[in-house]
C-alpha cells in the first residue's frame, strides 16, 4: 500500500474515532474561525473542530491532488495535551494521530 493510501485510511480511522467518541460535529465553525494564523487554529477552533474541519479535508484534498503530503508533522502531541487531564479517554483516537505523524515523518527521512 503506497503512502496516500496509508494516510487515507489513517484519516478514516480518525473520523471514525472521532465519531465513536462524539467529537465529530454535524454543524461546521463560523467562517471567520477559518481565519486564524495561529496553529491549530488555536484562537478559533477547538481541537476536534481543527481535526474535522481543517486538518482531515487539507489531507485528503492533497492527496486526491496529488499534491505531496507534509512532512516533519507532530500533531499527536498537541492532541494529547488537549485532551487533559484524562488523555486514556481518548488514546485511540491518539494512537491513530500518532500513525500519521510516524508515516508522514518517515517518508520525510
């Protein structure tokens, strides 16, 4: 299985996780909150709003574009510290960021 693929059906775990753990939200942010400069959207978004809404379509857009993917990531740390105090609420969801940083980052190498 190639890369892309890799990470699509990590990205799908993730909804699904998301979904599972009632993160996943039917209704989108208002659209000034697409507006942030600051990571993750920090100022505007809340963490599960970034992952749905920004990160997930950004990803899968690039690679139905064809376009390369982004390397040298670390998003599974933001999410752990985001998740606290009971991060073991959510460490699937976690573990399945973490595979995506470890692919993006290994075809970095």
């Amino acid at each position: 299985m190639n890369l892309e693929d890799q990470v699509w059906q990590c990205l799908t775990e993730v909804e699904q996780l998301m979904q599972q753990q009632a993160l996943w939200r039917a209704i989108p942010p208002e659209i000034s909150a697409f507006d942030s400069r600051e990571p993750f959207s920090i100022d505007t978004m809340s963490p599960e709003e970034w992952l749905q809404w920004v990160f997930i379509p950004r990803i899968r857009a690039m690679i139905e574009s064809h376009q390369p993917l982004p390397a040298r990531i670390a998003i599974a740390p933001y999410y752990e510290e985001a998740f606290n105090p009971r991060p073991e609420d959510h460490q699937t969801l976690i573990d399945a960021l973490k595979r995506i940083d470890a692919l993006l980052n290994k075809e970095a190498n």
